[in-house]
C-alpha cells in the first residue's frame, strides 16, 4: 500500500482498532537515559532496560482484548525506520512508544503523555531533540510534508488516545506521588515515520533518583502497564 492510500484508508481502520504495536525506546547500542540507583552511580539503570520491561507488560495487559506486537523483545538496536516497517507489516491500527525522561536538573520529575504535532514550547523541543538524537540514513528524509500530512490524518484520535490515556494513569502517578506533567504535542518521528495515531509516554525521570526508584519497582510496573492498557482499551471501544 502506497503513502496516499494508507492516509485515504486511515480513518476506518481507526474506527476497527484491533492491531496494537508497542515500542520500546532505544535498545542495543543506544542505552537512552542513564539513572544512578545509588549516589556514587556504581549502580547503573538504562531506559532502554526500564522501556522493555514496562513494554512487555502493556503487551501482556491488551494481548488479552487485542492483538499486539513489540517492536523488539530483546535488548537489540532497531532503527526509526525498522520500527515504522514493523507497524506497516503487521498491519498496526495505534503505537505506543515507551521511554522515560532525563533531565541535567536531578530535581525534574514526573509522567508525560505526548501525542504527535507540531509545538513551538521550549520545554518539549528539549525532549524532542532528546528522542531523535539518533537520525541517521533513510531517517532523515523524513521531510516537513511528510510530517505535516501525518499530523493532519492522526491528530485528533492522537489526542483522544492521549486523554483517555491519561484519565486511567493519573490514580497510578498520584498513588506514587509522581508528579502529572499532563499531555503536550510534540514532534517526534518516531510517531511520524509509523503513520498511525499513537502516543509517545514518558514514565517518569531516571535522571532524578528518587524516581527512578519508584518507577523501577515491579509494582508500579505493573499498575502503569495495566493503566496504559485500560485507558488504549476504551479508546478502542469508544471508537467502536
């Protein structure tokens, strides 16, 4: 299927939402965010680790109302692009992109949701760079008119997603204290290359130490992922 007729057939397979991909950020080589679980930092923990995990719990979470995929399961290197032809090849209606954040100030924290659009805040440009620091080959023909016609066709189910995203996280995030940093647009291509409505989560901040300690523990896991996974179930269901 060509661009044109994907964009032309986008809003009924929104409307029969079945096929979910989720996607691990970074992997391989590219280790993402490095947090300290300790004040000397002898003890190390990678995003890329803490993304798969959480990862593979969304997945087992909607593999019970839905079909869904990850775009890795191991600790591998997988390109931009690899991850758009993965939801092109299994036919993907939503992607879910997991990272979490990191920040020189240790004292940032807190849970972000990001949908794809195009956004002129400072804040978010920092982790928009942060998130496409890795651009290389076909990657960077990824042009404004690409983009532009991504946003037009995704934006408002990326929004609807986000929200109803959020409503089941925010009991998760206050249990823990985490602070809700809300739902922002942001410019990412990993979410433009898929060209599916999607969303792109920030956990929470493994720069900042007590964080990182929360969001490492199996139990927050858990409640996010089933969290996560609620809210995209009655996107879907509310979309029906």
């Amino acid at each position: 299927m060509n661009f044109l007729s994907f964009l032309f057939s986008l809003t009924l397979l929104i409307a029969q939402a079945k096929v979910i991909l989720i996607d691990p950020g970074h992997g391989g080589e590219e280790s993402g965010a490095v947090g300290k679980l300790d004040d000397k930092g002898t003890r190390k923990l990678f995003e890329k680790d803490l993304s798969l995990r959480l990862a593979k719990k969304i997945k087992e979470e909607l593999s019970k109302h839905t079909t869904t995929y990850l775009t890795r399961s191991l600790d591998r290197s997988v390109s931009l692009q690899e991850r758009a032809d993965l939801a092109d090849l299994v036919k993907a209606d939503l992607f879910l992109s997991i990272h979490f954040n990191s920040s020189p100030n240790t004292k940032s924290r807190g849970f972000e949701l990001y949908y794809l659009d195009n956004n002129s805040n400072v804040a978010t440009q920092k982790v928009e760079r942060a998130e496409n620091l890795n651009l290389k080959g076909e990657e960077l023909i990824v042009n404004q008119i690409l983009v532009d016609l991504v946003v037009q066709q995704t934006v408002h189910h990326s929004k609807q997603l986000s929200t109803f995203v959020h409503e089941k996280v925010k009991p998760v995030i206050k249990q823990h204290q985490i602070e809700d940093r809300g739902i922002k647009p942001g410019l990412f291509y990993v979410l433009a290359l898929s060209k599916r409505p999607g969303l792109l989560v920030e956990v929470g901040f493994v720069s900042n130490t007590s964080e990182l300690k929360k969001v490492n523990h199996d139990k927050f896991m858990s409640q996010m992922a089933k969290a996560i996974s609620a809210g995209v179930m009655a996107f879907i269901n509310k979309s029906k």
